[in-house]
C-alpha cells in the first residue's frame, strides 16, 4: 500500500454505513488531542487528510480513508471529552465494541496516547477491546518530542512493564509526527498487517 495515495472515502456512523467488508483495513483510535489527526497526516505525507475537531463529541463517526481498492485506514471517534453526555458516552462505547468486535476486514489496531501521560483508564478500556478482538495493536506514545530521551525511554520501559499481555504481532514505538520520529517503523507495521 502506498499511503501518500490516502484519500477519503467514507464517514460512517455505525457498521451498517461503513464501506463493504472487504479487503484489509487499520484503525486509528486514541483520546481527543493525543494527535490522531497528525499522526495521520505524518504517516500519510499530507497536511489535511484527517482533520482535527473542534467541536467534542460532534464526531462520533468513523472516517475511512482508501489507500487503493483492497486497503483502507480509518479514523476512529476520539475519546475522553470530559464534557460530552452519558449519551453520547454511551453511544461511543457501542460503536467502538461492536466495531472492533464485528469487523472482519480490521487487521489491527493503532492506540495512540500522549506519551506524558499515557495509560488512562479509557485507553485501558481500548486496548482491553483490542485484545479481546485479538487485534495485533501498534501502541504509539506521541508528542515524544515533548520528553527528552531519558524520559522517553523510561516511559517505553514502564508502558511496556504494564502491557504484558498484547496480541501476536503488536508493537511499542515512541512517536512524534513534528519531528518524523516512528514513521517508517508504523509504516510498516501497518503495510504488514494491511497485507497479510
Ligand atoms: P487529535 O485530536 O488526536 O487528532 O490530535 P491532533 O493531531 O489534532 O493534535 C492535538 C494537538 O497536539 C495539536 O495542537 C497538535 O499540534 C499537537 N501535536 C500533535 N502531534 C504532535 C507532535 O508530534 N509533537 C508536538 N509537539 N505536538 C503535537
């Protein structure tokens, strides 16, 4: 898969919407602000492709981008607005489970958390559907260019002493789309997990 060809193809807001289930897709998922969008753009080498909302808890859709006929990459609602309602809370739980859950063409799971306070409860949450899914997940700890290296390192340490249990095939990175860090190594995974 080529991701500079990354272009939108469809907004869903449940399964029932989403494009046919075919060929092989990866997912995007990680609190609102962890840098979804620019991790997005990064990987993708374009400035707009996701776009950042404004607005908390308006876009409870999920976003597919088509790299060519067979592979797609899709942006998952954000999550962790403190102010939303319990029922768009609630609304969000559903189309998160049933979504990684139901999904045949879903080949993994990108989390992405900030790496100066990774590991929050809802990304608990995430991970636990992910694994309960048997999604190999590509868990990236972004905004690295935040720490300095020591920091970094001793974050992947403590990140990895904590996720002991991780699906076949899933992977840590530090991460930082200002300063190009982690981009070829996610790139690949991605394409591993789009192409087998
Ligand atoms: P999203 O809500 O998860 O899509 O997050 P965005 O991609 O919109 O990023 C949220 C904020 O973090 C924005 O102000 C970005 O400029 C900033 N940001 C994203 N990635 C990085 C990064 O790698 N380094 C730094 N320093 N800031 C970043």
């Amino acid at each position: 898969p080529v991701f500079q060809r990354a272009h939108f193809l469809s907004a869903a807001s449940g399964l029932d919407h989403a494009p046919p289930d075919t060929g092989a897709e990866v997912a995007f998922a990680g609190r609102s602000n962890a840098g979804k969008s620019s991790a997005l753009n990064a990987l993708c080498h374009q400035n707009r492709l996701a776009r950042t909302s404004k607005t908390p808890g308006r876009t409870q859709q999920l976003i597919f981008f088509q790299l060519d006929d067979e592979h797609r990459l899709v942006d998952l609602p954000g999550y962790g607005f403190a102010k939303v309602s319990v029922a768009i809370k609630t609304g969000w739980q559903q189309l998160m489970a049933n979504y990684l859950a139901e999904r045949q063409s879903l080949h993994g799971l990108v989390v992405l958390m900030d790496i100066r306070h990774p590991l929050t409860d809802i990304d608990r949450q995430m991970l636990a559907w992910g694994q309960d899914a048997a999604l190999p997940l590509l868990v990236l700890l972004t905004k690295a260019d935040k720490l300095k290296r020591g920091a970094v390192d001793r974050t992947l340490h403590q990140v990895r002493r904590e996720l002991t249990e991780l699906p076949p095939g899933s992977q840590l990175l530090a991460f930082s789309a200002t300063k190009a860090l982690g981009i070829e190594s996610s790139q690949a995974w991605i394409s591993e997990q789009l192409t087998r």
